[in-house]
C-alpha cells in the first residue's frame, strides 16, 4: 500500500513539473523568496525563467513514463524487500521533488541544499537492493564523487560569494564584469569540475557505469535521463549566465573534455556485455556531444558571435532532450528484459524477439534514435551539432578552428561507433536463437510496462519528424539567455541553419521512407509475391544441425574494435588448461579470458585511492586516544586561527 501511495503521489508531482514548464517556456514567470524557512544566506530563492522551464519539462518527460513503468515493475520485489520497495517510490518522489526546485533555485544555499537532498535521494535508491555486494560498491563510489563535485560546487561558490559580496546568482551576474578575471578562472574551473562529476563526463564518470546498472531500472532511467542533465544545467548557468562572458580557453576545455566523453564513451560501451552498463557508458557518450555544444557556445560567445553561440547551445539542449526521450526508452526495455529474463548479460540472451515482439519493436526504435538514424529524434540534434561545429570558420584563431576540427572528427567517429554499438545491443539480444532457459521462458511484459515505452518511442518519432515543436521554445531560451536568437530557420517542413549554410527536412525524410516501405509492400503483392513463412536449412559450415553455440556472440561483435583500440583497452588475456585425468595429451577443459582495463581508472584513480590510503595509514598514528593530545590539538589549531585572524 506504501509503494501505491508513493507511485500516485510522484505521478501527479510529475505532471504538475511538466505544467509549470510548459508555463514558463510561454513566458511565464516568478521570484518568491521565503527568507524563514531557512535563516540563514537570505532564505528559500525560487524563481523561474525559459531555462529552468525548459530543465523542468526535461525532468517530467523522463520521470512520467517511468513513475508509471515503475508500478508493474516493482511487482517482481521479493517479500523481505517490501520495505526497500516502498521506501525506493518515497525516495522517487522526493528526488523529482529536489531535482524541480534545483533548477529553480536563486541563491547559494538554497542551490545547494537541494542538490544534496537529490544526491541522497538518488544514494538511497540505488541501495535499493543493498544485499547485493556491487550495490553497496556502486552505492559507495556515488556517494564519494558526489560529495567530491559537491566541494568543488561549494569551494567555487564561495569563491564568487565572496568576489561580489553577494549569495545570489543574479548579483553574481550582474557583478561578474567587475570581478577580478582570477578569481572567475579559479570559480568556473572549480564549479565546472562539480557539474561535469554529476554529468558523468570524462575523467569523472567511474561512478556512472558502476551506479546506473545497480539501480532499479525505472531509476536508472531517471538517473541516466534526467538527474545528469542537471549537471549540464549547471555548467551552462556558470559559463553563460552567472560568470559573464569568459576567456575562450573555457569553451576550448569544454570542447575537448566533449570530444573525449563522446569517443570513450561509445568504445566502452560497444565492448561491454552487460544491458545496462552498455547503456550507462552511451549516456557518457551522449554527455560528450551535449558538451560539445556547449563548448562550442562558449568559444562563439568569447567572439561576441552570439547568433552561433545560441544555435550551438540550442543544439546541445535539444540534444539534452533528445537524449531523455531515448535513454529513458532504452533502460526501460533494459528493464522489461531483466524482468522477463532475470539477466542483464546480452551473452546470456538472444531470441528475444520473437517472446517479447512489442519490447522488441520499442527498444528498436530507442536504439535508432540514439544511433542518430532518420527520420528519429537523435538525428536532429546530432546534425545541428555538426552544423554548429562547421561554422567555427567564421572564428578568426587558427588554434581554434583546429580544435573545433578535433571536435568534429570526434563527433564523427562517435557516430558511426553508436551505430555499430546498438546494432550489437539489438542483434545479439533480440535476433537468433534463445542462448539460456531463461531466455526461454521468457514472455512479453505488462501493459503498463509498454505503454510508457510506446509514449516514449512516439515522442522520439514526433522529435524527429516534427523538430519544430522543440526548437521554437529553444529559440526562446536562448534569447534570454544569450540576448540572440539561434542562427535558425525552421518550420513543419525543415530547418535551416547558418544562413544558407545547410538544410534539413526530417518530415519529408520521414514521409518518404514511409512511401519507400509502402511501395515495396504493394510491389511485393503486386507481382504474385508471397508472404508465408518457408523454411530451410542454413548452411552452417556443413553442419545439419544448428545450436546456439554457432551463433555470432557479442565477444566477437567487440573483438575487431579491441584489436583496433587495444591503446585504450589494454585488454588482458588469460588462458588455462586442464588436461584429461588419463593421459596429459589429451585436453579435458580449457578456459580463455580477454578482459579490458579502464585507462582512466587505472592511470588516474588507482593511483590517487593507492596515495589517500598511504596518507591515512601516516595520519592516523594522530589518533592516539589520548584526552591530553586532542587538547593540545585544539589548542594549536585556535593559536593559528588567532594568528591568521591578526
């Protein structure tokens, strides 16, 4: 009854979030400041304008349809965690509930307490199921990177607060040209660092394929669709709004830092045989081209080319929605396999399509969208993407122009590698023959389940046909926010961009694609053409009989891009033989491992975890026990702030 009451409840919160950003994007707005609910830093600062608005319709187009999967879903919970369960739809809530007043949020403190009530909120629902031993790893790793980009969100905070003497972002705004240029180095680098740990961003992401796969399903979705996008949100308040115009080495870091999420995280993800980590390692991926926009917006409004700067943030935004709109369809499908199957392991499946043709279908066209494949949503943001890093030869700075060459290579590569990776996603789970019983027995989800895929999968075809539904209020939130319309001309028929720079139609791609299949449907028909199933052997290297075993796996789908990127990999291989009791000449059982390391994770953490816990080990011989030594302790420590004080 706890877990109904609390799934009824956020369903409403989310449609009320999506009602006031619908509100705002019309023009709607508000500043309320309750200065008694907190005493201290000028109180609860609440206000809304476009942006926060379009942030809010983000947040309630991802945790609608997963409120609503989450209802069959948590069903499957076992008796003894019926407690968890009905605290993880609690916890939900209140995360929606933290998450809306975040990006609504107009002063320090108030910014910051309900960035800490979302990240103990979403701490607490990936512990959902704390009996598992990677739960509590992955539950523990979050917890550490997000109080460590918490730091340095507070650190640059107060670097700003007390630069302009004021806790509210609006003064920071208004002051930001008077501070000294230091001092707003020092703050983007420190608040930046924060939002882009929450992003899941490279060198910061270790936590995300870790905490994402650990998680429910519906709340990896939201994590993944939703909650990082409020990373994006931040930096794009920092580096846009609150500290001013900024030097163009701010844009060129965040161009780069995009062009190493994106290509690194679609080569972890096409090697990775686990559903939802697969899926974790895309959203970095997704992150780095959401980054390049912004980088790129950024480096233009350095230049004062803010008509280039607006289309290139207009992009990376609608890539944010986009990118909710498809990865929350993906972890949903994730999820309705591990509910049918019990495994995440893509190794372990295959055949699904034919027990569960409508997840399938759904997951198909999730997998389109994030491939960037026309007439789909991902194909509009992803090319307006390009067409923003094209025009970068109006930049007069030939450093720049060739980072922005990097930019786009990178964009490029990620591209093709996405369509590659979800086309083993799909292949290796859905096609061929069942690999395990459990796949076996497998059956199509509820109603519930799929309806909330359906919408989504539907609002990605609507996205992708129609991209004018989202970029005229896009139009309008980086006026606000920039003072400039993007460079952008678009109606129900195309959208135009730099000018006469390049063009796209995605309805009449969308229209004739639908003429195309029709016409090969009446072709077919026309000419006598059958379709009733006919079966024959398939040559399977002279064998007659067929068995899961011959099937192509996901190891071998990967095998090629580790040999190419073995830089990166730095794949391990392992063989071990047993020889047969009888006779050592003959082989009884030989097992073969190939696993690949984390270059970053080795080359950065690993070395950091192994320095904190040599420091520690040093530090700790301080905690004698002794009462006379934590006195003397405190008493050094008052002299020195006496003296620093003075």
């Amino acid at each position: 009854m706890a877990n109904r009451i609390s799934l009824w409840l956020t369903v409403p919160l989310a449609v009320l979030v999506l009602v006031g950003g619908a509100a705002g994007l019309s023009g709607w707005s508000f500043d309320v400041v309750l200065p008694h609910v907190l005493p201290i830093g000028g109180g609860v600062a609440l206000g809304l304008d476009r942006l926060s608005a379009f942030f809010l319709v983000i947040i309630a187009a991802g945790v609608l349809p997963c409120a609503v999967f989450a209802f069959a879903y948590t069903r499957h919970q076992k008796p003894e965690r019926d407690g968890m369960t009905a605290a993880l739809a609690a916890g939900m809530s209140l995360f929606i509930v933290s998450m809306a007043c975040l990006v609504l949020a107009r002063n320090v403190l108030t910014f910051l307490v309900f960035w800490e009530a979302m990240s103990l909120a979403s701490y607490f629902l990936i512990m959902t199921e704390n009996d598992r031993s990677e739960t509590r790893r992955a539950g523990w790793l979050y917890a550490v990177m997000t109080h460590a980009g918490l730091a340095c969100i507070l650190l640059g905070f107060l670097t700003m607060a007390q630069s302009s003497g004021s806790l509210s972002m609006t003064a920071w705004a208004q002051a930001a040209a008077a501070i000294d240029p230091s001092k707003r180095n020092v703050a983007f680098v420190l608040v930046a660092a924060g939002f882009l740990s929450k992003a899941g961003a490279i060198p910061f992401h270790i936590w995300l394929p870790r905490a994402h796969p650990a998680a429910p399903s519906h709340i990896s979705a939201v994590m993944s669709a939703v909650m990082i996008k409020l990373g994006v949100y931040g930096l794009v308040r920092i580096g846009f709004e609150w500290l001013g115009v900024g030097p163009r080495w701010w844009g060129v870091l965040i161009l780069l830092i995009g062009a190493v999420s994106a290509v690194a995280g679609v080569l972890y993800a096409i090697i990775d045989s686990d559903l939802k980590r697969l899926l974790a390692y895309s959203t970095v991926e997704n992150v780095g081209v959401i980054l390049l926009g912004i980088g790129a917006g950024l480096i233009f409004h350095s230049y004062d080319l803010d008509s280039l700067a607006a289309l290139s943030v207009a992009a990376a935004l609608l890539h944010c929605l986009n990118h909710t709109i498809f990865k929350a369809l993906l972890f949903l499908g994730a999820g309705a396999i591990v509910h049918a199957t019990g495994t995440r392991n893509i190794e372990e499946m295959g055949g699904l399509l034919r027990r569960m043709p409508q997840t399938g279908a759904l997951f198909l066209i999730g997998s389109l969208a994030i491939s960037a494949m026309p007439p789909l949503n991902g194909f509009v943001s992803e090319w307006l993407t390009f067409q923003a890093l094209l025009l970068s030869f109006r930049v007069p700075e030939q450093f720049v122009n060739l980072v922005f060459a990097i930019a786009i290579a990178a964009l490029a590569l990620t591209a093709g590698l996405a369509a590659a990776c979800f086309v083993r996603a799909f292949g290796i789970t859905f096609l061929a023959m069942p690999r395990s019983e459990c796949v076996k027995q497998a059956h199509e989800v509820p109603w519930t389940m799929r309806l909330s895929m359906g919408v989504l999968a539907v609002l990605a075809a609507v996205l992708g046909i129609a991209p004018v539904v989202a970029l005229r209020p896009l139009g309008y939130v980086t006026a606000q926010l920039l003072g400039e319309q993007p460079d952008l001309a678009f109606s129900l028929s195309g959208v135009v961009a730099g000018g006469s720079f390049a063009a796209i139609a995605p309805g009449w791609v969308g229209l004739t694609l639908a003429v195309v299949i029709f016409a090969v449907w009446l072709g077919f028909r026309l000419t006598g053409g059958s379709l009733r199933k006919r079966y024959y052997d398939t040559w399977g290297c002279g064998r007659a009989v067929h068995s899961p075993n011959l099937e192509y796996t996901a190891a071998a789908f990967a095998n090629p891009f580790k040999r190419v990127f073995a830089f990166l990999y730095r794949p391990v291989t392992a063989i071990e033989i047993w020889p047969h009791g009888e006779s050592r000449l003959f082989v009884k059982t030989i097992k073969y491992r190939h696993e690949s390391r984390s270059i970053i994770e080795e080359g950065i953490y690993a070395p950091l975890a192994a320095a904190i816990r040599r420091t520690s080990a040093r530090i700790r011989a301080v905690q004698s026990g002794n009462v006379h030594s934590y006195l003397l302790y405190m008493f050094l420590v008052l002299v020195v702030l006496l003296l620093v004080a003075k």
